[in-house]
C-alpha cells in the first residue's frame, strides 16, 4: 500500500474483528473506528487486559449499534499495536522489527486501509462509519475520500484538524518517552526493557485531557490517602499522597502493560498532521460537496479537548455543502472519555438516528 | 522555625530583594510574593539567566507598584533554589545538602519565613502584600495569618484552594522527574548530573497550563517548520514540526539552566496542599472574619488553571466576613499566564487600587 509520505508497504497486515452477521445484501455493515489508544476489541473481552471492550455500552445485541441487525467491523489502525501493521511488525524484507523505521502514518492511511478490508469483504458501500475523538477524524476522512462508500457518518467527539494546544499536550507525551532511557532511540526491543515509565507520564498526562476538571473534582476533589512505600519516590513529603494522584499513576501503570510506545509515538503524529481543509483548498466544506452521506455529529459540554466549537464547526461546513447534518450536544460533566462512558442521553441518540437512517436504507424489517 | 510538618529547621536562610526607599514611619513597604518558578528578582536583570526582572512591567519608577514611591520587597520562598533554604541547601548538620530530605513546607511556612524577615526590617504592617498564581495564595495566606500586618492584600490569578485537576497536572511534572535516572533518588548532585530531560517535560506539561488555547492557536496556529536534526529523536516523523512544540522545547531546556527539580518538588506539593478552609473549620469566609485590609482580586477571562470562579469563591468569602473587597475580572486571551503580560487595564487596576489604599492610609504627598 502507497502512504501519504510517499513510502511503499509491501507486507501490510490488518488485523480487525466482527460482531453479528452481514446480510444477503450487504447492506448492514457498521464500521466503527477505535481512538488513539483504542484497538479493535470493541465488544468483547480484550485478550491481554481481560477487561470488557472500550465500546460495550453501544456496541452488542440489543444495543444501539446492535449486532442484531448489523454486521459490525472494528479495525486495529494502521501505526498501532494489536496487530495491525506498525512498528513492533517485521520489516518489508524481513530483516527484524520496524520499531521507529515505521514509516509515519496518516489519518487517510489509516482509513485507506480499511477500505482495502472493506473491499475485500466485498462491501460495496458501508451503512454507517462511526467513531469518537481520533475515531471521529477517520470517519471525516472516510467520507471526504469515499464518498460514495459510506450511507451515515457518525464523527463524535472530534475535529476537523488537531489544535495547537492538542498538539501540544500529544508533544509532552512524546518527550516524556523519548526522555525515557529504555526507549532506546526507538529500538527498546533489543534490550527486553519497554519505556515504562516514559509511556506512563504520556498517558498521565493525557488521561487529564480526557477528564474535565468537574469529573475530577467529583471523583476525587482532594482526598488523601496514604502513600505507597516505595523507596524510589520517598521524598518524604507528607507521607500522604491525593486520590487523583494515585488514580493517575493506576492509569500510567496499567496502559504500559498493553501498550507500544513506538506506536503512541506513530499515532500520536497522525493526529497532529490531521486537517481535513489542507487537502480541500483550505475549507473542510469542499471535502463534502455533493454529499448523500447522511451526518450526526455528537459533542458533550464538559470535553474540553474537542470542544463543542470544533463539530459545530464540521456542521458549519457540512450546511455550506449542502450536507444533511444533525448535530447534537450532550450536557455530561464526563469530559471527553464522556464519548466511552455511561450516558443515556448519547446513547439514544445514537440509536435514534441510526434507526432513522435504517428506514432511509430499505434496512427495517 | 518550626515548620507546618513538626520539623524544626535549625538553620534558615532567606533570600530577598529590595526596591525604593523605606520611608522614615516605615509605612510604605510593599511585599511582592513570587510564583512557582518565580524568584526575588522580580524588576531588575536576573543574574543565571540575564533577562529582565519578571514583574518588571509593573515594579519599577513610574510603573504600577511605583518604586518612587513604594519599598519594594520580593523573597524567594522557603524551598526554593535561588538562596532561600531548599533543597539545595546544606543540612541543620552541616553534613551534605539536603536533597529531598529536605522538610516538606507549606505556604503557610513560607509566609512564615517572610514575616519573620519583615520583624526583622522593622515593619510592623506592610502597606500591601501582592502576587500572582501561587504568589496570590501567599497574600491570602498572610491576611489569614497576620490580619493586622497587611493594610492592602491583592491575590491575582489564584484560589483558595488547589483544585484536583491542578493537583493532577503537578503530578505529571513530578514523575516525570523522578523518571529521569539522573533524578537517582534525588541525590544527583553526587553525580554532578540533572534530571534535565525529566524537569523539562514537568516544565513544557506545566507551560501548556499556563498559557490558554486561543493564546496558542494565534501565536502558533498549526505551522510548521523544519525539525532539528537531533539524532536522540530521529524517529522520522516527516521531518518537520509544529512551532508549538519548537516553543515548548525551549521552554523545557531553558527552565532546567536555571531551576532546581528537588525545588520544583517541593514547592509544587506545597501548592497541592494548600486549603485555606482546612485551617478555619471549613469556610474560608473564617480567615478574614473582621479584617480591616482592603482586597483586590484579580482574574483574566481566559485562565483555566485559576479560572474566575476560584477568585469569585473567595470574593464571596471576604463578602460573607463584610471584608472591604475589590474584584475586577480583566479580559484576556492571554491565559494564566496575562498576569506577567502586557496587559495594560491589568496594570491600571493595580495602579488606581493602590492609589485609593495609599490615601486611605495617608501615604499620598
């Protein structure tokens, strides 16, 4: 496969999984599109945490995108590390891993990707694409490169581009591994060590992003608990430590396990080089002209990291193009990791909308 | 002096600067507190780093907090690294320096310090007690501790507590310390190694904060520019960067030339644990119950690390104790960081505030 920065992969593996059956037709495929460090386990138990998929909640029977009636396809990105082709794979020819050889990725690599699985299923046009924050911008590019391929467009959660603030908090994570001496310039397989602790001030620091300040104070307003005795962060101070603080850690701690830094580092990148408008003459409102994709964005109030601003931005552009565009805010005090989270009001919506466009598609029983 | 944790420091050095004259009835003395990267160098040349003083904007002949008129006073806090018992600092035994052995402080302990070098010039009330950011919990620090040490207080940019969130985000910066391998346990000076690259990614995770998203989209945007050649980080990523992260680089490398990461330790948990409320049965409102000082309370609209409602919490604290107070809430794009902007409506609140405090108490000529 041709990559955006003009780089030819010869092998290329993509790993993905199914849940429920594609009709006669083919006509009910769902794809849903994972976030940065999401994977293709959407609704099932994950194989290395044991824990229930990062999308249980929405995905499954009865559900809003319910395996009943749709044939549901998830997709290990490009650039990431469940399988899909990136930098813990063998090279081209063979000779050991990628690691940061990698070449880097984008956002419509990954998409062009899955439209090659998508093709090779024998899908000619996929009823919905779906998909929150770094899942939302591949469903903005899905459309915006295939127009003809994909009936509903669920961007949730997302933008058009990543702002220099994102990109910034996304640049100390891949500063806090490359100050991390196990990384190794990249090569942390040769030595059996993994940048364990690099990795985990990345994902600290942008687990906060990912929460609002409401959902911290909720949680854990400032609570003590006491310290944990390790001798190589005894600095004496207080003997306590805050509950927020020892969540933080649990979270850096559990995301190495299951984690490739190499891979943050790749598609971390793919986020920041996103920006729809560049390829479109400036306005994202040309990468949708004539569009028959029917479009739900979803925002929620408290998310801080994609702001409502930017998908009532996409819905701007959308309604400049002529699109059919419903565009919902969903008052949660959740934050962004809301789009993952228990919310009924986001959760209907997502059912009654697909419903909607099942009548639309000739998809209701 | 007996600190807030039980341990008695027996040998304690502060670090200050002064400014102007100190009239003959020792009435026009003007306190400025630093904040967390602060030092007593606050309107003249700093001495590692050859820049101007950092309030030089508003401390000076002329300016704001008119040194024609005015003693200027700034020290640097307890546990800082700039003179100032710290880390840095040889043991009560004289056997090494202390390192992270060095007593966790408060602010209150910090305030402490201060007031024991103002006994120590003879002045019995300071005409005002001001400071931003962490400076501004020390002014509301003092008010609380000295009611009747302090004609004038001006807390800028602050709250009355740290909220989980800010806890949060100086947690990052901490372990990414300890991280770092020349952190070793905290005793890198044996190694005659700093923990740079790991005070650096505190410094840039910390920056972000301090700086707000429209302030960075309009100083950086999504531009590019060529990435150095830096062999450490080739990980070939299209060879090019954003400005946003060429900024925050060198906002981390220039802040270890001239900070301490024990200091930085230290005085971050000390902001972590300050609650004014702790201290008086649960409601700030207690801490100022018939204080005759007169209060001005600053924010800026686009501060989101002490955001208004943190200092509109505390105006309805000083209101419920029927203190004398003064809230403007300056528009800025500018984010925390405005209060050592140019921020001219800023400058102009200080300037007519202190005007009326000084014929109320009688300074005017």
């Amino acid at each position: 496969m041709a990559l955006d920065c003009g780089v030819r992969l010869r092998r290329m593996t993509v790993a993905y999984r199914t849940y429920g059956t594609l009709n006669a037709a083919r006509s009910n495929a769902i794809l849903v599109c994972h976030a940065l460090t999401g994977d293709q386990y959407v609704a099932e138990r994950h194989p290395l945490t044991g824990k229930d998929g990062w999308w249980d909640m929405v995905v499954g029977p009865g559900l809003p995108v319910d395996t009943d009636r749709y044939f549901v396809i998830c997709v290990n990105v490009l650039g990431g590390c469940m399988g899909s082709s990136g930098p813990r794979s063998m090279r081209d020819d063979g000779m050991g891993l990628w690691g940061t050889d990698f070449p880097p990725v984008t956002i419509g690599d990954m998409v062009r990707a899955q439209k090659m699985l998508i093709d090779h299923l024998g899908i000619t046009r996929l009823f919905a694409v779906m998909g929150g924050s770094m899942g939302g911008m591949q469903v903005l590019q899905w459309v915006a490169s295939y127009p003809d391929a994909v009936l509903a467009a669920l961007p949730i959660a997302c933008a058009a581009y990543h702002s220099a603030q994102n990109i910034a908090f996304h640049e100390v994570g891949r500063q806090a591994i490359f100050a991390d001496p196990d990384w190794d310039g990249g090569r942390y397989w040769a030595s059996g060590r993994v940048p364990a602790r690099g990795l985990a001030v990345a994902r600290m620091c942008a687990h906060i992003t990912y929460l609002s300040e409401e959902a911290m104070t909720r949680k854990f307003g400032r609570r003590l608990q006491n310290a944990p005795k390790d001798p190589s962060e005894a600095i004496g101070l207080f003997g306590e430590m805050f509950e927020v603080e020892s969540y933080l850690r649990h979270q850096g701690s559990t995301f190495v396990q299951r984690f490739d830094a190499n891979s943050y580092l790749t598609i971390t990148r793919a986020m920041d080089y996103f920006d729809l408008a560049v390829e479109f003459h400036g306005d994202v409102a040309n990468a949708f002209r004539g569009t028959s994709t029917r479009f739900l964005l979803v925002s929620f109030t408290s998310d801080w990291l994609f702001p409502t601003a930017e998908s009532r931005a996409i819905a701007r552009a959308l309604n400049r193009a002529g699109a059919n565009v419903s565009f919902v805010e969903i008052p949660s005090d959740k934050g962004h990791d809301a789009f993952l989270l228990d919310e009924p009001d986001f959760h209907r919506t997502l059912a009654g909308f697909l419903a909607g466009c099942a009548i639309h598609a000739g998809l209701e029983t």
